[in-house]
C-alpha cells in the first residue's frame, strides 16, 4: 500500500486524512501556485499513519493537528480592541491633567484660601481669621478681637469680590475689592505655599491679615466694668493699642461713683482706610453735679462754723480784720452779709485739685478800745478770694480750707 504525505491547503497545513481502502482510487488533489513550494516530505513507514506537517514558526502544533494562523478576522478584533484601550488610557491621561488643573485652581488655589478668609470677616467669625491669618505686635492688645464683640459691632465688612490672582515662585497674591457699607477698598492678601495636601496639590498660607487697624483707648485705673459693644472688657496695658476690623464700635462708658463720672457712651468709626480710627477714644473722668452740690454744701457748712467764731482773725477762716490789734476788741460778732459763690467747679476727681469761692461779705459786731474807754464798733470785711483743697475718695469728699 502506497503511503501520501500530508495535503497542503490554501489555509494552511491541514492533517492527512486515513488511507484509502481497497479498491479506492487515490487522487491527487491540484495544487495551489505558491512561490516557495515546501520541501517534500519523507514518506511514512508502512503500516503507520503519517504524521502532521510541523506546525509553523510561532505556533505549538498538536500530534495529528497542525497549528491554525490566526484568523483575520479575530485580528482585526484584537486591533480595536487595543486601540480602545490605548485611547481609553490617553482619555484617563487627559481627564487626569485636566482634573488636576481644575482642582489646583479651584479647591487647591490661593483664591479658595483668600475666600476662606475673606468669608469669615464677613460671617464676623474673626476667632477662624486669626487661625488662618494670625495677627502679631507686640504693641497691639487683642482684646477686642473676638467674635461676641465684632458681630456686636456695625458697619462691619460686608462683601468681597476676588479681582485677580497672580502666582509666581512659591507665592500668590490675591487681589480684592473689600466693600464696608456703600464704600468699596481695593486691598491686597499674600500667601505662599505651605507643603502639600491630598498628596499631589500644593497648600497655601495666608503670610498676614487683610489689614491693621487700631485704637487708643485711655481710662483711668479706678473706672469700673469697661465694655464695648455691651461686652465686658480688660484695660490694654500702658502704651499698647486695641487692635480692631473695619467697622463701627460703641465703647460704653464705665461706671462712676456719686461724684465721678464718665460721661455717655462713645461710637467710634473704623474704616478701611484706616484714617478715622486715629484719634482713640478716651474716658475722662468729671465731677457730677452731686460733687459740685456736696462742695457748696461743705463750704457753707464751714463758712457758718467760722461765724460762731469770737476771734478776730480766726485761724482757717475768711473773717478775718487785718491790721487790727486783736486786744483792742472784746464781745466779737461775725455774721454773714453776703454768701461767696463759686464761679466754677472743676478739675480731676482722680487726684486733688483745688477750687475757689469769690465775692463774699461778713459783717462784725465788737467793741472796741479807744484810748482807756470801750465803745461798740460795726465794720466788713470784704471777702475776694477762699481757696480750698478738695480730694474726693469714692463716696467721701473731703476739704481743706486755707488759712
């Protein structure tokens, strides 16, 4: 029995089909032109069916079955395929840088962190604008900034708007139109980067506040309760100021005594520009009307003890005869013609200070010597001037009259 080598397809080495059986007439199928025709095969040993064409390069071939070439179509398939994937990694690619540009210039940017800021002088939140933006000095006292006593206050600031944002090496400058009331201030915020967040986007830091504002404040050491806004306050120590935001504070008077007062209470305006808020406030303290009463009363009082007098010239009293020899006179009667007044009563009730009584008149009643006889005499005594001390220590006032 003759033995065929393997029958060569147009697609590819195919298996040999079993032997003819008897009587079977084998044809030889025609075959395709081919360029380079492969190389004859050994004709297989009897009795043995013969064996697959090697399978080719590239390809594992199975005992009985040569290697399949890829199919076309398949191919084309595996193409697409690839090129999907590819452009799906270049959309990832390009939706990633676009992404990272909107969030660093969005949620990541000096301008959120100006924002921030800005929105919580609004919401009078000034405890988180200091977190964000800490204000230093030593020659500043920050007592007044909290946010009881800025929401307190009115013609706060009211709106912003972000102009521009300009970041170059490391820093940004935010540029805003800062609006208190119907007025509107172009101002100025710094930051710089401060290390990274959320791994790939930098952080930034706002490197001072929106501004410096600042009163003088002066009260004297003895006023009780301070406040401003309605809100209890501490004294700034000597030589520092009260740092403040824009907007208009009323500093409430402290409370006297009976004799002292501080006057009503005092509105200072805080502005933007910062030109206003020069002057200070300042409490000084004045003498009541009850003060000025209870030194009238005192010197009536001491005036009436000096006409009881039967002296002469009585020591500490306005009655008195100059130029007269005292043992010239006997049964001395002072009486009061005229009451002396005060044109004005003034001056710190913190410390002593002085006040003086004018125009007074006091007539005398004696009897007096004239040679070896006593006769009665009636003179006056004109009074121009009575100085007197006058020191007031919570409720008491005391006086000291001059010789």
């Amino acid at each position: 029995m003759d033995s065929h080598g393997p029958v060569v397809g147009a697609q590819g080495n195919q298996g040999a089909p079993p032997p003819p059986g008897p009587g079977t007439e084998q044809q030889q199928p025609q075959q395709p032109h081919q360029p380079n025709p492969p190389a004859p095969q050994e004709p297989a040993p009897q009795g043995q069916w013969p064996q697959a064409a090697p399978p080719p390069p590239g390809g594992p071939g199975l005992p009985g079955q040569a290697s399949k070439q890829p199919n076309p179509k398949r191919r084309k398939g595996l193409i697409i395929a690839g090129s999907v994937a590819a452009g799906l990694l270049l959309i990832l690619g390009v939706g990633g840088f676009f992404g990272y540009k909107h969030l660093s210039e969005t949620t990541y940017s000096p301008r959120v962190q100006a924002e921030e800021y800005l929105q919580a002088l609004v919401d009078a939140d000034v405890e988180r604008a200091m977190e964000m933006a800490p204000a230093t000095g030593d020659e500043l006292d920050y007592s007044l900034m909290t946010n009881e006593i800025y929401s307190k206050a009115t013609d706060r600031i009211s709106g912003f708007e972000v102009t521009d944002v300009v970041v170059n090496d490391g820093t940004a400058d935010v540029s805003v139109d800062v609006k208190q009331g119907d007025d509107t201030q172009a101002m100025k915020l710094e930051l710089s980067e401060n290390g990274t967040e959320a791994v790939f986007f930098k952080k930034w830091k706002l490197d001072a506040p929106l501004g410096s504002w600042s009163l003088r404040y002066t009260l004297d050491a003895d006023a009780s309760e301070p406040a401003v806004n309605g809100v209890s306050v501490e004294m700034p120590e000597d030589g520092k100021k009260l740092a403040v935001l824009p907007g208009e504070y009323t500093f409430n008077a402290p409370t006297g005594t009976k004799f002292v007062s501080y006057g009503g209470d005092e509105k200072m305006a805080v502005r933007l520009d910062g030109q206003e808020s020069l002057m200070g406030v300042g409490f000084i303290p004045e003498l009541t009307d009850a003060a000025r009463e209870e030194i009238k009363a005192q010197t009536r009082a001491h005036l009436e003890s000096c006409m009881k007098l039967t002296e002469l010239q009585p020591k500490g009293c306005p009655n008195q005869a100059d130029g007269e020899d005292p043992n010239n006179f006997r049964s001395i009667k002072w009486s009061m013609a005229k009451e002396p007044t005060y044109e004005s009563i003034e001056g710190d009730p913190t410390l002593p200070f002085s006040v003086e009584a004018v125009n007074g008149q006091f007539t005398l009643d004696a009897e007096m010597k004239e040679g070896d006889e006593w006769g009665t005499m009636k003179g006056t005594v004109e009074l121009y001037s009575m100085p007197a001390m006058v020191d007031i220590q919570g409720e008491t006032i005391t006086m000291t009259f001059a010789d």
